[in-house]
C-alpha cells in the first residue's frame, strides 16, 4: 500500500509468499513408489500415510507419474476391482505438472485451478524435494491475509 507521499507504508509490503515457505512449515518428506507397484499396494500406502495421492519414481528419483485417490476409484467404477491386481503404470499420470520453490501461492492456486488437481510436487534440479497439496496453499494463503489484515490495523491505530 502507498501513503499519500506516494512510499510504501511501513509493514504493508506486499509478502511474496512461496513454496519454499510452505516446504519450511510441512517439511520435505515425499511419499513415493515405483511404476511396478499395484493399485492394491498404493491404497494400503494412501490409508497408512493419510494421503491423498503418491509421486512414481524411477530408480534413479526422477517423477515419471503422479497417482491419486481418484484415478483409482474412477478405475475400480470403470473395470470392478480386479483392477487393484494391476500395476500402476498404466494408471497414474504421467504428464505430471511440478513446481519449484520460487514459485508463489498465486502461481500454485492458478495452476491448481486451471487443471483441476489437488497436488505438485517440488521438483529442483530434476529432484523431487518435497509435494504441496491445496490444503497447503489454502493454509497458506489464510495465514497471509491474517498478517495483511493485522498489519493494516496496527497502520491505521497508529498512523
Ligand atoms: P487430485 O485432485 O490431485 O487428486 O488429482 C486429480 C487428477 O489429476 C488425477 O488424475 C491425478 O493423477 C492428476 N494429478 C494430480 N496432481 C497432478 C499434477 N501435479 N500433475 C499432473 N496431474 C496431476
């Protein structure tokens, strides 16, 4: 916000909150499998992580898909649950959109938006380094215009 001399008023600067910020708050720590594992085994990992979807990895670490509770569900309502037997590889997601620390909470929720999916991960320098879910954001995103709000009222009682 600026003041009528045209500067910045003191605390309102406009916070860039990013990945990077959220990362620090939920930590970096990715549930992951490989492309040969079944539905099966991937929901017992959604049930005993609390998740909602899981990152497929190649041996050497790099995303080759994305699988979500929903892909799954979708399938057992297409084919009944024979599917579950299968390999995920023919399942899950493989045009897999990522996004990288610098990235703004803008950014995520426009992306999030526009393809209709819940969940990026975080990927530098062809690494996986940790998964922001909409919860993340929308908590992120609360606590932002929280401090926008306290910040506006300290400058108007004090100014
Ligand atoms: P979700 O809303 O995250 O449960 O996922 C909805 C659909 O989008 C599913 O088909 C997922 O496999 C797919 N999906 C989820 N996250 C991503 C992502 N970051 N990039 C591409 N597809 C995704």
């Amino acid at each position: 916000m600026l003041q009528a001399n045209g500067t910045k008023a003191p605390g309102l600067e406009k916070t860039r909150v990013n990945v990077a910020a959220i990362l620090k708050v939920k930590g970096r720590r990715v549930v992951t499998t490989v492309s040969d594992t079944s539905l099966l085994d991937i929901t017992k990992q959604l049930r005993i992580h609390r998740i909602g979807c899981i990152v497929i990895t190649c041996p050497g670490g790099k995303v080759i898909g994305i699988v979500s509770e929903r892909d799954i569900v979708r399938e057992i309502a297409r084919a009944g649950s024979k599917v579950l037997k299968k390999s995920v590889e023919a399942y899950m997601t493989k045009a897999v959109v990522t996004c990288r620390e610098s990235d703004t909470i803008d950014r995520l929720m426009a992306e999030m938006t526009a393809h209709r999916f819940r969940h990026m991960p975080v990927v530098e320098q062809g690494r996986l380094i940790g998964l922001v879910s909409i919860g993340d954001v929308v908590k992120m995103h609360i606590a932002e215009a929280e401090m926008e709000v306290a910040a506006l009222r300290t400058y108007i009682t004090t100014s």
